[in-house]
C-alpha cells in the first residue's frame, strides 16, 4: 500500500510541529521555574526592605503597638512564616509571640556577619528561607527586620506554575499532532499573553490584566499571574497612601532620597496665605464635636483642593485656619500670581457655599484671608524623631497679621504686595493699621475682585473645583 504524498507531507509537517511543540514546552518549563524561583526570591527580598522602612519611625519613636501591628499586618501575606523588628543591639521589639519581646534574637551572628549591605540572605532549611534587612536612618543602622517565608508555599507556586506549563505543552502536542497549525496556534495565543504580561508587570505596569476565557489549566495560570498583578499593584496602592498625610509636592520630595531627610532648610522667595473661619468657637459652641469636625472637613476640603489646583501647598491646619505655601518645595516663578489667584478663588467658593447655607437656613461661616511675599526660610523643621516641611519668616508674620485682622470676606494685602498685583485686581485701601511688630503702621488694601486674565481663569477654576467636589460625594 503506497502512502500518498498528502499523507507523507502531513507526517512531515506534523513531526517538525510536534518536534517543536516539545523543545518550546522544555525550554519554557525551565525559563519559567527558573523565573518564578527568581521572582518569589526577589520579592521576598523585596517585602523584607519594605517592612524595614515602614518600622524605621515606629522603632526610632519606640512605638511598640505600632511596631506589632506591623508584624501583624505583615503575617497576613501570603507564603510569610515569621517576622521580627529588632532593635540596634538585636533585642526583639516586635513578634507575634509576647513572651519573645525583650529577648535577644537566636542569630546574632549572622545578622552581624560582615557580608555587605542591604537586604540579604540570612537563613536556609528544608522549611524555610529567611531574610534580614537593616533600619538604615541617616546612613547608620538602628535596627533590622527579619522575615521568614515558607518554602512550601514557594514550591507550591512554582509546582503549580510549572505543572500547568507542563499541561499546556502535553495539550499542545496532541492537538498540533492531529489538527496542524491551526489549533496549535490558537492554544498557544494564552502563553503569549502571559508572556506580554510578564513583559508589561516587568515595566510597571500592574493595571495590566489578562482576560480570563476557560476553567481549564490555562485559566487557572491567568487566574495565577492576575492574582500576582493585584499584589504588586497593594504594594503601589501602599506607597500612594503616604500623599494622604503629606501633600503630593512634598511627598515627591521625600520619596526621591528618604534616607537624607534631616533638619535644616533654605532661603526662598514665597508667597503664604492664612484662611481664618471668622467667629468659629462661637457659632459652633452648641455643635457636637462630630458636627463641629464634620464642618470643618468641608471647608478644609474646599480650600485644599483649590490651593492644589494653584500649584500651592496646604502647610498646616491650624484648628479653624489653613496656611497656604506657594512657590515651596517646587520652586515656582509666578509664586504671587498664584497664590493671589487661588486666596481669592478661597473667597469666591466660599460666597457660594455660604449663600447655599443660608438658602437651607443654615448659619453661614465667613473667612478673613491675610496674604504677603518675600524670602522665608523653608525646609524640614522640628526633631530628629518627628519634623514637617513648613516656612518661617517675616512674609508668613505678616501674612497671618493680616489674616487676623481681616473681617469675614476679605482678603487683605500689605501696600507693598497691592504695587505688584493692582494691574490684575480690584481694591479698597483700608486705614493704616498698626501690625504687630512693625514699628510704623502699614498700608493696607481688601482686595474685592480681580480683572481681565486673573478673573475668567479664578472663576473657571472655582466651578470646577466645586464640581469635582460634589461629583466625589461630598456635601457643601
């Protein structure tokens, strides 16, 4: 019986596939172990620097109920099997057994064994592999963190990932021996993609997802590298945390270079306002401390989102005031256009939020704004424990000066400021007033509207800064 040339060519084309199919699933079974050993090694190192820089402050303060929600929080990841924070003389601060805290850590010679800085290796058994990382605070090490990840939780990702590999090329080899080309090609569109997303991940990219389309071991290896993604991408969300407490600019500042934050600072030309809510103690004296709290989120939210949209920075709430920086940390060389633009768009968005007040028969709150220019000294300030970005000098003197004795509704500038802002602004010159210490009195001017440019761009910035505001749910 003599084979036709169809069937000799469709044996030849089907060998050279399956010859292939086979040495791609070999080659990709050992990339792909030897990558996720790497990668589950790496991010293990990874985990434990991290956990040494969020204890760094808790360990410098001595926070010992900070320092254990740390372990705490940090045991709930997947594959951990132990963590600790020591302190310089390796006595343990935090674990999650009590009796352990007080107690000298069982390595100290490895820890102190002299074999380079940073995140190394520590420890490895058939259990588990072991890591420890310095609390690096000014180039000196006041601490460290261990962590122990479990070594069955490693081999299970990796057994899993390889064994689904190992699935996928068996499926492929019987498929591409009885259907060609065609088929093998579609099986083979999923390992791609994960080869694309390993690719996007690698970039930084941890939006990036993989369309789940079956429940078979493809899927489950999608479902395997999404679920990664979204861990990497809580890691991201961590860090992002941090712009809640500071403001984006300076958070930049200090994510650059952490370990050179210190005391001190530099001369600058700024421009400082203060927004001061005019008789708060008293209108407020029958609310409850969560009405009163409740308030003043509103108009601390009002304000710091215009003052962003100027290019400014929220320096600190102080109880019923708000003091606004502009032209610090970033430098910025239309540092009074902005800062005039954004205290007078304060009192646009308040006159609209106090006439909507007392449409509801609602008591409407008015705030008195006093703002000045020049040099100030900015920079970090306070203690080598606990220190804020903030500016000091005689333009933030003034500008508070002037804010106290600015009645509700007004926005008071010294006579100096009104010489280079009266092109772009309407203004009353108010009596000489006497500031506190200033020898001779000063001239005064209320700014009550701008013009031309200043005006159409304030008021753009107003409406949308109350439609952002709203559209987040939140009520005026």
């Amino acid at each position: 019986m003599k084979i036709g040339i169809k069937i000799k060519l469709a044996i030849v084309l089907s060998s050279v596939l399956l010859a292939t199919t086979l040495t791609l699933g070999a080659v990709m079974i050992v990339n792909q172990r030897n990558a996720l050993e790497f990668q589950m090694r790496s991010m293990a190192s990874t985990i434990t620097d991290e956990f040494a820089n969020d204890s760094k402050m808790p360990l410098l303060q001595k926070d010992s109920l900070a320092m254990n929600l740390l372990v705490q929080s940090i045991l709930t990841y997947p594959g951990i099997k132990d963590a600790y924070i020591l302190n310089e003389n390796l006595v343990i601060e935090a674990h999650k057994e009590v009796h352990d805290i007080g107690t000298e850590y069982r390595d100290k010679a490895g820890i102190l064994a002299p074999e380079g800085e940073g995140t190394r290796l520590l420890d490895e058994d058939d259990l588990a592999i072991t890591f420890v990382s310095p609390i690096v605070f000014k180039q000196t090490s006041v601490g460290y963190t261990v962590i122990s990840f479990s070594k069955d939780f490693i081999s299970e990702q990796i057994f899993s990932t390889v064994t689904s590999v190992i699935l996928i090329t068996a499926v492929a080899v019987v498929i591409v021996s009885l259907l060609s080309i065609p088929l093998a090609s579609g099986l083979l569109r999923p390992i791609f993609r994960l080869f694309k997303g390993t690719k996007e991940i690698a970039a930084g990219n941890f939006d990036y997802r993989i369309p789940v389309k079956g429940k078979d071991e493809i899927g489950e290896l999608v479902r395997s590298f999404n679920s990664m993604a979204s861990e990497l991408k809580k890691k991201e969300i961590l860090k992002g945390a941090f712009d809640r407490y500071v403001s984006t600019q300076v958070a930049d500042e200090i994510l650059k270079d952490p370990d050179h934050i210190s005391l001190g600072g530099e001369r600058r030309d700024i421009t400082v306002f203060f927004a001061d809510i005019r008789d708060f103690t008293a209108h407020t004296a029958r609310m409850t401390p969560e009405e009163v709290v409740e308030i003043l989120n509103r108009y601390f939210t009002i304000i710091t989102e215009i003052i962003f949209r100027h290019n400014g920075m929220v320096d600190k709430f102080i109880g019923d005031a708000v003091m606004g920086v502009f032209g610090s940390p970033v430098k910025d060389p239309e540092h009074l256009e902005n800062a005039v633009k954004a205290a007078f768009a304060v009192k646009s968005a308040m006159s609209k939020v106090n006439g909507l007040r007392e449409s509801h028969g609602q008591t409407p709150f008015h705030i008195g704004i006093g703002l000045d220019t020049g040099s100030a000294v900015v920079g970090n300030m306070g203690s080598s424990v606990r220190m804020e970005y903030t500016a000091v000098g005689e333009s933030v003197n003034m500008a508070s000066r002037l804010a106290g004795i600015a009645a509700g509704g007004e926005l008071l500038v010294s006579e100096y400021v009104y010489a280079m802002i009266k092109e772009y602004t309407v203004a009353m010159e108010k009596p000489e007033t006497l500031i506190k210490g200033i020898e001779r009195p000063v001239g005064v001017y209320n700014i009550e509207d701008l013009k031309g440019r200043w005006k159409q761009e304030v008021e753009i910035n107003v409406m949308d800064a109350i439609a952002k505001i709203v559209s987040e749910g939140i009520v005026l």
